[in-house]
C-alpha cells in the first residue's frame, strides 16, 4: 500500500514522494521573465522536500496571463529563466513541472495586493489601460462583476494559432528543462470557458455539444503531444464542475477526461470551473472536498489522478494516498507557509527519516547535532501511531 512518502513513477518519471507543489501566481515577473525570485522561492521547496514542483500558470501568449507581472513562455528569450528554475529544483532532488495556460476572459487583472487609481487588486483593467490588454474568449462574454470589459470571440482561425502558440510553448519548456508537462483547463480560464455551457455559446465545431466544448482541450493535446516525449508525463488540470446548473457538469468531465486519454492524457488533476461566482453549496471551508469527485474519475476513466484543496494537515495527505483515492496530493497554500511542510509532514506521521528530504549536508547536522527538538525550529515531533513508525 503506497503512503504520502512512496516514490511515484509516471511514463519515464519518478517523484520522490507524492507531494506536490500546485502551481501558483506570483505575480513576481518583468515581461514574463523567470527571474532570482522565483529560482530561490521554488529551489527552497524543492530543498524543503516537495517531490514535484511547479512554478506558476505559465502563459502562452502575452495575453495569456493573468497581469502583466505573470510569467510566460511565449518566446525564446524566456527559456534562459525557466531552465534556472528547472537546475535549481532538479539539483536538490525534486522533479521540474510546468503548467502551460492562458486567461481567456479572465485576463488583465490588478494583482491582488495591488491598486491602480480606481481599479482595486483582483479587479479587471480595461483594454486601453496602460497595464491592461483586450481579452479574448470562445464567446463575447464577459465574465461579470467587476470583469465586465468587452471581451473579443475567437476566429477559427485564432483558436488553431493559439494551438500552435501551445506546441511552441512546450518545444521551448523542453528546451528549458521541465520533465512534466499540466495543460491548465481549470478556474475560469480559457480551458475552462471552452468547455462550459457558461462561457461557451460558440454555434461552430467548437461550441455546443460536449464533443465540441472538448475540441479545444483535445486539439491543444494533440499540438503539445506532438512535440512532448513520450517518455515525460502530459497531464491536465480540469475544472471538472462549475457547481451551476447552467454550467459544467461532472459527469460531463468524466467522458471529456476519457477522450483526453485516448489522446495522450497521462494524468488528471481536478477541479473546479470557476466559470461564474454564482456556486451553489461552494465547498471552499471543507477539508479534502475535491477528493471524492477526483477518485471518481479515477475509478470511472481508469487514469491517475491528484487533486489539491484543503489537504494540509498530514493525516489527511496521508490517508487519501493509503486509501488509495488519489495518486498525488498538491498543496498551495501550505507550500507557501511552510517550505519544508515534506519534513515537517513526515515528522508529525512517524516517518523514520524525515531529514532524509533535505540535502545531505543539512541532513547530517539534523540528525546529529540536535539537542532537544524545539531547539531545531521545528515543534516536537508528536507520538506518531504505531504503524508508521517502521515507515
Ligand atoms: C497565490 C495563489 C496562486 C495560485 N495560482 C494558480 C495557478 O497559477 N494555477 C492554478 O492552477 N492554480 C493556482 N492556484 C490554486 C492552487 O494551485 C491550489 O489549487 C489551491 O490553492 C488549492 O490548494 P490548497 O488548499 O492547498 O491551497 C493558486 C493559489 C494561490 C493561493
């Protein structure tokens, strides 16, 4: 039985551990550069533990991001950068993702800590705004609230270049290093609004019918499968239910994710669609809430699956892998508090050897050299269940 802390190979790939740290913006980038930031905040926790690392959503296009201080691949000038983040992540044991997406409609927002005069954080600027561009979507929908700025439909044509703009991406985050490759399909961006009936009134091949709100997603697999060895893993992230009537269904999710693997798709990483603030029941209090629907697409499509959201406490992590529920559990905000949450995490489950995740001259001292626990920054480990104590 696999635990949080059992090796995971995937096609030619294997993580150290089951822990993963689920891309997030920064919004720490100069013309979507990787830069010193992001190779030390992403090598601490490649140190700190984690066995997979992505950096942030990583745009395809200009457009593509989320301000004008995300991050992007969309030329080859950017490749200098990602391959500093892939050498530092891979130099201290951990395995170098990227997650390949672009906004759509949800485009050209203010930073959350930041304003403009009359834009607050989170907000979106309008086109001719000096930090802002014109967004584009499957339909001339904005999204809403304070989202409201005239949003540009794609052309058939725009739709197979921004494909091609996929493939371009991945040929150059080869080039730089990375050895995993998510497809970013999920919280309202562009993924995400092809394949729901709220962003997606297209009446085209790509539009309508559930084959046709997928066209996008197996189209994009196929440009970036194309270009993207076999032996690395191409996997996606699905915002597998907008939690509307109106919009994404699961079960829906569930034949899209079958298709996709028929295309190539490796592994599926859920949840949710984001495509409208208006979600009954949103479940974002609960612990652990997108695991039940993620075990069932791996129950149902018979593929690997991880899923973030509120997994934070180890027991938890720990349990959804020995229950055999999901393959890989991602952490956002823990791994933004804790770097080491890995060790820390193995401390608190009994693990034998937590300082095993940390590089070995580090390893030693803390193994040897300890004093008593509370003086090594760390709270005393707590009397783990019997059980794991021969992990
Ligand atoms: C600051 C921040 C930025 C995020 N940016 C992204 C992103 O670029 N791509 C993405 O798929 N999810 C993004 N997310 C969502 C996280 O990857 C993760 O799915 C979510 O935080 C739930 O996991 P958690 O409960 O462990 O935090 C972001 C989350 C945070 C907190």
């Amino acid at each position: 039985m696999p635990d949080l802390f059992s090796p995971f190979t995937l096609k030619g790939v294997t993580l150290r551990n089951r822990i993963v740290m689920s891309p997030m913006t920064m919004y720490s980038s100069q013309d979507g550069q990787m830069g010193d930031y992001h190779v030390s905040y992403l090598g601490a926790r490649a140190s700190g533990g984690f066995g997979l690392i992505f950096p942030e959503q990583i745009a395809i296009t200009p457009d593509g991001r989320t301000t004008t201080e995300c991050a992007g691949i969309w030329s080859d000038d950017q490749i200098e950068g990602h391959r500093r983040v892939t050498d530092i992540v891979k130099r201290f044991g951990a395995v170098p993702a990227i997650q390949l997406g672009h906004t759509g409609r949800k485009g050209s927002e203010v930073a959350p800590h930041r304003s403009y005069p009359g834009y607050p954080g989170n907000s979106q600027l309008p086109a001719d705004h000096p930090n802002g561009w014109q967004c584009v979507a499957p339909s001339p929908i904005p999204y809403g609230g304070d989202h409201h700025w005239p949003v540009h439909a794609l052309t058939v044509d725009e739709i197979k270049a921004l494909h091609r703009r996929y493939a371009d991406a991945a040929r150059r985050a080869l080039d730089a290093g990375y050895q995993w490759l998510e497809m970013h399909y999920a919280h309202g961006y562009l993924g995400a609004e092809f394949f729901s009936p709220i962003a997606n009134r297209r009446t085209d091949e790509y539009g309508g019918s559930l084959e046709n709100r997928a066209r996008f997603h197996l189209e994009a697999l196929d440009a970036v499968r194309a270009v993207w060895p076999e032996e690395y893993p191409l996997t996606m992230r699905l915002g597998a239910d907008d939690l509307n009537p109106a919009g994404t269904q699961f079960e829906d999710a569930v034949t899209a994710i079958g298709w996709m693997k028929d295309h190539g798709l490796d592994l599926a990483d859920i949840s949710l669609g984001f495509n409208t603030d208006d979600m009954v029941d949103p479940p974002m209090g609960r612990e652990a809430f997108m695991v039940e629907m993620t075990n069932r697409v791996r129950t149902e499509v018979g593929i690997p699956v991880g899923t973030s959201w509120n997994l934070g406490i180890p027991e938890t992590a720990d349990r959804v892998i020995r229950d055999e529920l999901v393959d890989l559990v991602f952490l956002g905000r823990p791994a933004l508090s804790n770097p080491h949450w890995p060790v820390w995490a193995a401390r608190e489950l009994g693990h034998a050897a937590p300082f095993d995740l940390v590089p070995d001259d580090w390893r030693w001292w803390l193994q040897n050299f300890r004093g008593y626990d509370a003086s090594i920054g760390l709270p005393p480990a707590k009397e783990a269940a019997p059980r794991l104590r021969s992990a």
